[in-house]
C-alpha cells in the first residue's frame, strides 16, 4: 500500500475528475490534492462546490501542455503522485476537430511525464504517475468477446488513437526512464455532473424537453456502463495498491445497446415527470451514423477483481435510476452548461445528421 502526501489531479473539474477529486478528499484523510485544469467547456468549478473550501483542496487554472507551470507546482507543493485525467474526451468533437485531441491528449501528457521525471529523479519514497485512459484504445469488437489487458491495440478514432498514444508515451516514459506509473482503461462512465454532449446525460434533457432523440445509425452499437463513483473508487484504489508499471482494466459488467438504454430512460424519465408511460418514445429519431463508429466495447475485469478487490459496488438499475433522479433534480446545472457555445457545437452536429 502506498501513501501520498501531496496529489496532483489533472482534469479534476470534469466529469470523472471531479468525482476522484471528491474520492481522494474523503478516503484519503491527511493527502492534500492540487486540482489542475484549464476549464475548457467540459471543466465547470460547479462540479466541486461541496470541497472548495476543504483546506487541503487548491485549485489551479492552468494548461497542461504549459511545462513552467507545471514544474512550478511540482516545486510548490512537493506532488508525490499524479493523477491525469485532463483530455479531450468526447469522440464526435475529435471527429470535428483532431488537433485539439493531438494537442492536450498526447502533448499534454508528455509534458507532464517530463516535469513528473524530472521532479522525481533521485527522490525516495512512493511516487506514483497514474494515467487514465479508455477501453477505446482496444479497438472495436464483434458480437463476441471481451478486451483484457493483452488485447492488441487499434485506436480508430482521432480521440482514442490520441489515448492511445498518450499510453504508449507513459509506458515509454517507464520503460526508458524507470518513472513509476500504473494505466488503466475503463469503459464508458454514467452519473452526476457528465456533459450533456454524451449519450446518457444528452438523452436525459432532451427527453425532459421533448426534443428530438438523435440515435446514431441503428442504434444496435454496444458500450457497457460504469457508474462513475465506482470508477472512482477503483481509480484512488489502483492508485494505492496498483502494481508499478502495471495496467488494469475497469468495466462494469453491464453491456446495452444504445437503443435498449434509450428506451429504458424514455421509461425512467417519463416516470418521473409523471408522463404517460413510454410517451417519449415519439421523440425518438435516428440519424446519420457517426463516421468509424465502433460497434461494441467490453471488458474483461477479472485482473482488477483478483489482484485488487475491486468491483462496482452498486447495479445498473441503481445507478441509472439516480442518475435520472440527479439530472431531474439538477436542472439549472444542466441549463447552464448547456447555455452559450454548447448551443452551437449542437446545432452543428446535430443540424447536420438528419
Ligand atoms: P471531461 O471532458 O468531462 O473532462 C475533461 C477535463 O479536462 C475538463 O475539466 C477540462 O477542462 C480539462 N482539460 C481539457 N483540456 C485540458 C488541458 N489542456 N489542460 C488542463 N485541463 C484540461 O472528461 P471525462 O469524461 O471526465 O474523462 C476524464 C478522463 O477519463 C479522460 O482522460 C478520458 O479519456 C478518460 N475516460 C473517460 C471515460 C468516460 O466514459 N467519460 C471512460 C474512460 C476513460
Ligand atoms: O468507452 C469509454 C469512452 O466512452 C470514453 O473514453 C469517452 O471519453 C466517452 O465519451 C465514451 O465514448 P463513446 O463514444 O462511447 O460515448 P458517447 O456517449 O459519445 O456515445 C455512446 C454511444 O451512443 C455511441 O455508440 C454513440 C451513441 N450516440 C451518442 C450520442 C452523443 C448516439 O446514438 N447519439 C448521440 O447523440
């Protein structure tokens, strides 16, 4: 088991980010955590007002490609670990617009990886630069099987060959320089506080306000769903008990086609706001498919479950249930973040796949 005194999180004021921030605060009692984030659209400090005022949580606005900055804080605040998650992370916008994706996906991580060396070389003691990334590193699957750890990689999409990438510069930078590290690759994350350009969150307000439903292609692709909380507490245990230089895969068992998800949220969504049951249905509408989309996403969780007793803590059902109820309850979070450019990156994507 390692300790750390002083955690640097990238990306803490995103979606999953902002949940590990909140992880590490409350399981980890004596660890500061600096959270590190531009706030680009998908960074909101909403996402964190229940610790701001913890005092061993600082936030920095800041690039990650930015290598003074980051060398100053390693002097600052004496990290002992990090904790990357800052990227681009939605596939349609890598579609759209690669370079963003190449510029903070892959150069952002090699900047943190050379100031991470460059503050650990000759140090003692437990040093940790854990990586996240994304079961979409392993490619697309067929109807059968599951991506293990060994799973070959074919990245298809500028957002996860810049994953990809990012993964591979952290292996090199272990392999090359001996920096300690740990990857994990976890499928797709639901819950509180995710971006409403994703499939759950973007079904649930559209759903509440009787839009159009856009569902690519035949809506038979597969993707197996996560509860964020899970994934951050698989992520703060990874980070203490993970095996050096080691990757682990995070899943949540729990496979949908994306048609099947939307109805069942039709379901839930119409329930709750006191609808006729399966009234919503109407709304929904298929669409122009997104270019290179990949069919099926499923992992293979025994190595996380065996070496480090991990496993989702709670069901699909659950989750799913609360995450409605959270979006439900939360509609000025949504209305906000959803104001502004995000209006128009809508129109575009979506005035162009009828
Ligand atoms: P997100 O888009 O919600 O949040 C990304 C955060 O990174 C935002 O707060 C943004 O402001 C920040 N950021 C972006 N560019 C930055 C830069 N150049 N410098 C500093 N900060 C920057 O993403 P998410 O869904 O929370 O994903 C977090 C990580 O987890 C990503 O690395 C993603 O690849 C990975 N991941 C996501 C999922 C998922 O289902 N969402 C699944 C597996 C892995
Ligand atoms: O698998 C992990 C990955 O999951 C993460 O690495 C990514 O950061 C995250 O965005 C997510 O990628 P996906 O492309 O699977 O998620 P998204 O929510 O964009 O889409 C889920 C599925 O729903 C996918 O098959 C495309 C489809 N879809 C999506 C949207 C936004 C639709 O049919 N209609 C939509 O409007």
């Amino acid at each position: 088991m390692r300790n750390f005194n002083a955690i640097l999180v990238t990306g803490g004021a995103g979606f999953i980010g902002s949940h590990v921030v909140r992880k590490l605060l409350s399981n980890r009692p004596k660890t500061k955590v600096v959270n590190l984030d531009a706030l680009t659209y998908a960074g909101n400090l909403e996402n964190l007002r229940d610790v701001e005022s913890n005092p061993r949580y600082t936030f920095v606005k800041g690039d990650i490609q930015d290598a003074a900055l980051i060398e100053r804080l390693f002097v600052e605040y004496t990290f002992d670990a990090v904790v990357h998650l800052a990227a681009e992370s939605h596939v349609d916008r890598s579609i759209e617009n690669p370079m963003a994706f190449l510029e903070t996906n892959i150069l952002g991580t090699a900047t943190l990886l050379n100031a991470a060396r460059s503050a650990w070389a000759n140090s003692t003691g437990d040093r940790c630069f854990y990586h996240i990334s994304t079961d979409e590193v392993y490619g697309s699957l067929g109807a059968k099987g599951l991506f293990t750890e060994e799973t070959p990689y074919d990245p298809r999409s500028p957002y996860s060959s810049s994953k990809a990438s990012s993964d591979h510069l952290v292996r090199a930078w272990h392999h090359t320089y001996g920096l300690p590290v740990v990857i994990s690759n976890c499928s797709n994350n639901y819950g509180a506080y995710q971006f409403p350009e994703k499939l759950i969150p973007l079904m649930i307000r559209n759903i509440r306000d009787e839009r159009p439903l856009p569902i690519y292609g035949d809506g038979i692709n597969v993707r197996d769903w996560l509860w964020v909380e899970d994934h951050a507490s698989a992520i703060d245990v990874i980070l203490h008990e993970g095996a050096e230089g080691r990757t682990y895969n995070i899943g949540g068992l729990n496979e949908w086609k994306n048609i099947d998800l939307v109805h069942e949220l039709i379901r839930l969504v119409d329930m709750a706001l006191k609808r006729t049951e399966g009234s919503s249905r109407k709304l929904i509408t298929f669409v122009k498919d997104r270019a290179g989309h990949d069919f099926r996403y499923a992992i293979d969780a025994s190595r996380i479950e065996s070496e480090l007793g991990w496993k989702p803590s709670i069901t699909f059902e659950q989750g799913l249930a609360a995450t409605v109820e959270w979006y439900l309850n939360n509609g000025e979070w949504l209305d906000s973040v959803t104001s502004g450019t995000y209006q128009q990156y809508y129109d575009t994507m979506y005035g162009n796949r009828g």
